[in-house]
C-alpha cells in the first residue's frame, strides 16, 4: 500500500512540473519589445510574448543600441528590469537629446526585437547622462559602474540552469514513476 501512494505521489509531481513547462511554452518562442522613452531620455521597453502580447515574467537578458539623425551612436547598453513592472526594462544611461533610431535585441528567454524612432528633448534643468558609446558629438561622462560597451549579454548561467534543472527533475521523476510501477507489477505478478 505505502508503494501506491509513493508511485501516486511521484506521477502527481512529475504531472504537475511537466505541466508547468508546458504552460511557459504556451507563449511561444519569440520576444517583441515596445519602446519607449522617458521625457528624462531613459528608455523603457515592454517585453511582451509574439503570440499572445503577455509581459515576460521571467528575467530577460536584452540590450538596446540606438543611432542618432546626426550620426552619434550609442550601445549596446545593457537593460535592467523596472521594479514592480513585470516585462518592463529601462536603461541606466539616458539617450542625449535628439532623434534617435533604437533597436532593443534579446536573447533569453527567447530571441527578440524592437525598433522605434524617439525623439529625445533636453529636461531644463539637468544634463543628459552620456556613456561611452557615445560617438562623434558631446563628450562622454559615464557613471563609473556603468559598463555600457559589453558585448549583448549571454543568457546567465543560473538562468539556464534553472531551466535545465526543471527538465532534469521532471525527467528523475518521470522515470522514479516508471520504475515504482515496475516494482509493483512485479510484486503483483510474484503474490498471484
């Protein structure tokens, strides 16, 4: 009897982890971003799933490049996750006023991209925040822990390994499952 609820237990806990990775493949394999920026110059971008436009809960590894009408360029910066704004993700730096062309690109959880043409006015009162990246045209003044001259980031390592620590779990139980279902048959088949 204890064997039955342990293979009972087991199935029910492999159903429910490979049930849940179903659900996170529900929305599909690709990342669109809407753009947008900030009267101060940040730029925000909503990453939203292609197929069905829910924000992506989980972290996004994604940076955003921009291309000014005068020829300045900057990035690719690095964008961080918004507090309280689930799929929300801003810019550390703020782009220098001006017309700017900016490309926001991902690459966990999924591939993605935007694009959207900002116009950026001076907010009276404060500079504009210019890092390195910044090319021909105002001087760069870049806040000293800001690396905005990195390569696009990889998805981190703690990212998909919790990724493939669900498939590996689900995978152990699945076969702990098989192999209590196994036991029993055979208990079964030796008591008959």
């Amino acid at each position: 009897m204890r064997i039955r609820t342990l293979a009972s237990a087991a199935v029910l806990a492999g159903a429910a982890l490979l049930g849940g990775a179903g659900q996170a493949g529900a929305h599909g394999d690709t990342i669109v971003f809407k753009i947008t920026a900030l009267g101060d110059g940040h730029t925000r971008a909503a990453a939203l799933w292609a197929n069905d436009n829910d924000p992506v809960a989980e972290k996004v590894a994604a940076t955003l490049s921009a291309v000014a009408d005068d020829g300045r360029s900057v990035g690719p910066w690095k964008l961080e996750p918004v507090p309280d704004s689930p799929g929300t993700l801003t810019t550390a730096l703020a782009l220098p006023p001006g017309h700017w062309a900016v490309t926001v690109e991902s690459g966990f959880p999924a591939l993605g991209r935007g694009q959207a043409d900002l116009t950026v006015t001076a907010v009276p009162g404060t500079a504009p925040s210019q890092g390195p990246g910044v090319e021909p045209g105002a001087p760069s003044t870049p806040p000293p822990s800001v690396n905005d001259t990195a390569a696009a980031p990889a998805a981190s390592s703690s990212d998909a390994d919790s990724s493939w620590t669900v498939v590996v779990v689900a995978a152990v139980v699945a076969m702990a499952a098989v192999a209590i279902a196994a036991a029993l048959l055979r208990r079964r088949r030796a008591a008959g």
